[in-house]
C-alpha cells in the first residue's frame, strides 16, 4: 500500500471518527433542539472567546522575546476591537473593525 493511500485512509478514519462522536452526543440527548437549549448559557461565550483566541496571541507575540517592544497600533487596534465587540454579537465585526484601524494608523504614520 503506498505513502499516499495510507495517508488518505487516515483521514478518512479521523473524520469518520469525529463524526461519530458529535453524533452520539445528539442522539444520547435525543434531539439537537434539547441539547442546543440546555446550552445556550454556554453558547453566548462563544464568540468572546473566539475572538480573544484570534486576537491576543497577535498583540503579544508580535516580536522575539529578545526585542520586546509594545507596538501601540496594535493596542489601539485592540482597544477598537474590544469596543466593537462589546457592542456586537458577531466575531466579524470586531476583527474587520481592529484590522482596519491597525491598518489606517500604520497608512497614516508612513
């Protein structure tokens, strides 16, 4: 069996697998509808938590650790984008709205 196949195989069984265990779930809980319901307080801290994982690993390893130094476009950005996101309930919103400040303050200064 060649590198190729074997290779495919494997991910073939991966997401069968992953499949599988998302499935088992909703059909132990006995619909999608219950299970949705019984997490939606968990399911509102989700968007906060997605956009403080695409946004502060950016802000804080932005150099080595040798060359630290705070790049306060970036904090400005990240300040615009926690001010969207506190407004918004969409994780679009904030990172579109970070990015173009980060982007208009770096236009600006040369």
């Amino acid at each position: 069996m060649s590198d190729t196949l074997q290779l495919w195989l494997l991910f073939f069984a991966v997401g069968l697998g992953t499949f599988l265990i998302r499935l088992s779930f909703i059909q132990l809980h006995g619909s999608a509808e219950a299970l949705i319901a019984r997490s939606k307080h968990i399911l509102v801290l989700l968007p906060p938590a997605i956009l403080a994982a695409l946004c502060i690993p950016a802000i804080i390893f932005t150099r080595p650790l040798t060359q630290y130094q705070v790049d306060y476009f970036q904090l400005a950005a990240a300040l615009v984008a926690i001010l969207i996101a506190k407004f918004s309930r969409s994780v679009f919103w904030p990172v579109m709205g970070g990015m173009l400040c980060l982007w208009l303050l770096r236009f600006i200064s040369g």
